[in-house]
C-alpha cells in the first residue's frame, strides 16, 4: 500500500512538474533530501523516481523558452569548471570503472540541478518555499530518530542513514546539522504560531539525532553552526548563556557512550580511529603532491592508496576521510583551489548582504536568511574537515540557493522607497521584526503585499 501511495504521488504530479518547473525543482529535492522512496517496501524502493521527475521538468522548463538556464554569477561557472576539471582527471587517469562512470554522472547531475535551481527560483515567495521543502524534509529524519532516542532513553545509536547521499552515519549527521539553521530561523519567522512551534520543537530532536551518530565530525560542525547563530544573534550575551544552557543541557542527557567518544578528541594519539585518519589524511596529502594538476582521478583514492601510504604497503586502505583532501588527491589542486573559491565567495556575498540590509528597515527577513544560510555553510566546512563530502549533493544546492538569495534581496534592497535609509539609530538598535508564512493575511500597504514579497503569492 505505501508503495502504491507514493507511486500515486509521484506520477500525478508529473504534469504539473511539467507545466510548473518550480514545482518540479520540489518535487525532486523532496525526493533527495527525504527519500520517500526508501522508505517503501515493494517495487517503488528501487525505481529511479528522481530521474523521471527531472526529465520530465527540464522538459517542461525547455518548453516555456526560458530567458536563461543558470544565473551569470561567478560561482555558477566555477561550479562548471569544477565538472571541466574532474571530467579531465577522469579521462588523464585512463582507469574507468563503472563505479566511477556511475560517480561522473551523478556528480554532473549534481550541479546541473544546482545551475538549474539559480535559474527557476526568482522571488522570495520561492525561495521560502523551497528552503521549507529541504528542512522539513531533512527534519522529518530528525523528529523521527530524536523521538526514538527519547523513547529509548538515548540507548539507541544510529550506524546509518536512510540511503543515498544520507546512507553513512557521518553524512546524516552531516545532513541533519545543515539542517538545525534551517528550522530554527524558518521557525523563529514563520507567522502561523502553531507552525512556529512545531517546526521549533524539530530543533532539539534533530540535534538528538546527530547525537545518536555518535560522529565526532557532526559534533563539530554542529558546534561550528551554533557558534554562528550565537554570534549573529541580536544580544549575543543572552546567545552565549542560551547556548551555554544548551550544552549543559544536551550532556545532561546525553549516553556516557556519545559523551565518551566526544571526550576522545582530547587524546587522539591513543584512538585507532583518530589515528587512522591522520594517517589517510598524510597518503592524501603524498597522493596530491605527487599528482597535483589532475591528481589520481575520481574515486581512485582507496585503489591508490597502499602506493602513497607512509606506513608502506601493510597499512590498511581508508578512505580520506576529509573533503578537501579527497578532492585534493582525487582532482588535483586546480579543482581544490576553485572549490575554496566557491565557499568564499559564498561567504563573502554572504556578508555584504548583511551589512547592505542593516542600512534599512523592514529587512528582518535578509539578515536572518544571510544568518541562516551562513550558519549551515559554516557547518558543512567545519564538517567537511572530518568527512569525505567534497561532492555532497546538499552543499552544491545550497551554493545555488545562496546565489538565489543574493540576487532576490539585492533587488529588494533596491526598492528605496519600501527600504527607506535609516537615520539617526544606534548600533545594535533592535529593527522591527517581521513574520511572513501560512496564515497571515496581507494587509493593505504593508510588505507582505507587495508583490513578490516573501510569504506572498
């Protein structure tokens, strides 16, 4: 019966991903990001879902002769170069494989859906829109494992995600910590109280949930990201000791085991595991110095691995368990230099948008979405340090949707007369707030119904 209902799903919305690509563009992230079809049990488990759905709305997007197919901003065309640069590794290490045709492929795919994303979201209503698919999505994994680590008084441990790019334990933590900035800043702005509560109460469960990975890289990131929304919030006084509180809290209830393993980042050289990826990392780092143009190819690490490895030949083969290492050795240093590219203009951009909307009113909804994207974008670095997602689908897609937010607020922000200039406030003055969402009704004159306004239609 599910696979039935899901199946019922997918295919009766197939015209509409045609006729809308927008809605095309929801359909396949829901599909990625929650996975509904992993969660079937008969035929629906095994078919290729995403792929129909974005046939069917590149189609649809081709047939409304569209003005451009991706937005003329730099990091959509390092993103490509990106492709270019692996795409040549790839054919210099001449060692195909089917799995590392299957990885080219799904790596194109990747950023072709991120290029594509920059091109069909054009304004704030949907931008929201698409930002509530994601995290709900992600938070759906959050609510139901953080349930189940209550229910079981936190004995339970998660050695695995729902499948896909969340099928290691490392990268649901991953997932889910990208995820914690988006539901708490959707949720703090959301107009619909009941809305706000529920998707506020996600918040804790889901950081149960990357607690009960037991991945000290999550721990990290998750640590990283919260550092930011502390940082960024209007009184970081009350932020430090709301965070403080959060983390006494959080070892209150956390397993000895979890807080065991935490507790092992102080004495690394006596964990196995630790050492171990301080030994990947150094083969990585040989690896890339001696391939450093187009490095060994994608996904050869591990078969390269026993000829770059100090410990010789008898050291076991790992993975490199850190993401710019392994696009280092795999892509070379081009590749790794356009990556770190990416990340900082996405954070620079980040940052002018901020300090462009603290010069005007009613922009509430700019500085907190610069938080939020900033916080999740923190939070994938900081992770990626200990994890090996140099071509994690979710960091791709949020490049796209920072690109997005960027141009939409700047138009905005443009808009002199609904943005007035400030006069005469002091720094650190707190602006008016304003929530957007189901359930509030545009009033005549205000923001929200202008059109094209966040939340409106």
């Amino acid at each position: 019966m599910r696979d039935l209902i899901f199946s019922a799903v997918v295919l009766g919305l197939l015209p509409a991903c045609y006729r809308r690509p927008f809605v095309g563009l929801l359909m396949f992230s829901w599909l990625a990001y929650m996975r509904g079809q992993d969660l079937c049990w008969g035929f629906a488990k095994g078919q290729r879902w995403s792929f129909l759905v974005a046939i069917v709305t590149l189609l649809g997007f081709w047939a409304s002769r569209p003005d451009f197919w991706f937005r003329r901003d730099l990091r959509c065309y390092l993103m490509m170069v990106l492709v270019l640069l692996v795409t040549a590794g790839v054919i210099a290490a001449n060692m195909w494989t089917p799995v590392q045709i299957d990885r080219w492929i799904e790596y194109t795919k990747i950023v072709a859906v991120a290029l594509f994303t920059t091109a069909v979201i054009k304004t704030p209503a949907q931008l929201r829109v698409t930002l509530w698919v994601i995290a709900l999505s992600l938070g759906f994994y959050g609510v139901k494992d953080g349930l189940a680590g209550v229910l079981s008084g936190m004995q339970a441990e998660i050695l695995e995600g729902p499948g896909g790019m969340l099928a290691d334990n490392n990268d649901f933590a991953l997932a889910m910590v990208m995820a914690l900035p988006m539901l708490l800043l959707i949720g703090l702005t959301e107009a619909n109280k009941h809305l706000r509560r529920g998707i506020l109460i996600a918040v804790p469960l889901t950081a149960l949930t990357i607690m009960m990975t037991h991945s000290r890289g999550g721990f990290l990131a998750m640590g990283a990201a919260f550092a930011v929304l502390v940082w960024r919030s209007r009184n970081r006084w009350a932020g430090f000791a709301v965070g403080g509180m959060c983390v006494i809290a959080a070892f209150l209830v956390a397993p000895a085991s979890y807080i065991e393993r935490i507790q092992s980042l102080e004495n690394y050289e006596e964990d196995g595991s630790a050492m171990g990826r301080l030994a990947a990392w150094q083969t990585a780092i040989n690896m890339a110095t001696d391939n450093p143009v187009l490095g060994v190819g994608l996904t050869l690490f591990m078969r390269n691995y026993r000829n770059y490895a100090s410990g010789g030949e008898h050291e076991g083969v790992r993975v490199a368990h850190n993401s710019y290492l392994q696009l280092w050795a795999e892509c070379g240093s081009l590749a790794l230099a356009t990556y770190l590219l990416m990340m900082l203009l996405a954070l620079v951009g980040l940052w002018r948008i901020r300090r462009r909307a603290k010069q005007r009113y009613f922009t509430s909804w700019i500085i907190n979405y610069a938080t939020m994207f900033e916080a999740t974008l923190v939070g994938f670095i900081i992770g990626s340090i200990f994890l090996n997602r140099a071509h994690f689908d979710l960091f791709y897609h949020w490049i796209a949707l920072i690109i997005t937010f960027e141009a939409i607020a700047r138009a905005e922000l443009a808009d002199t007369r609904a943005y007035p200039r400030r006069s005469g406030w002091a720094p650190g003055e707190l602006r008016p707030v304003e929530r957007r969402g189901f359930g509030r009704r545009a009033t005549v004159g205000s923001l929200a119904a202008r059109p094209g306004a966040l939340g409106s239609s």
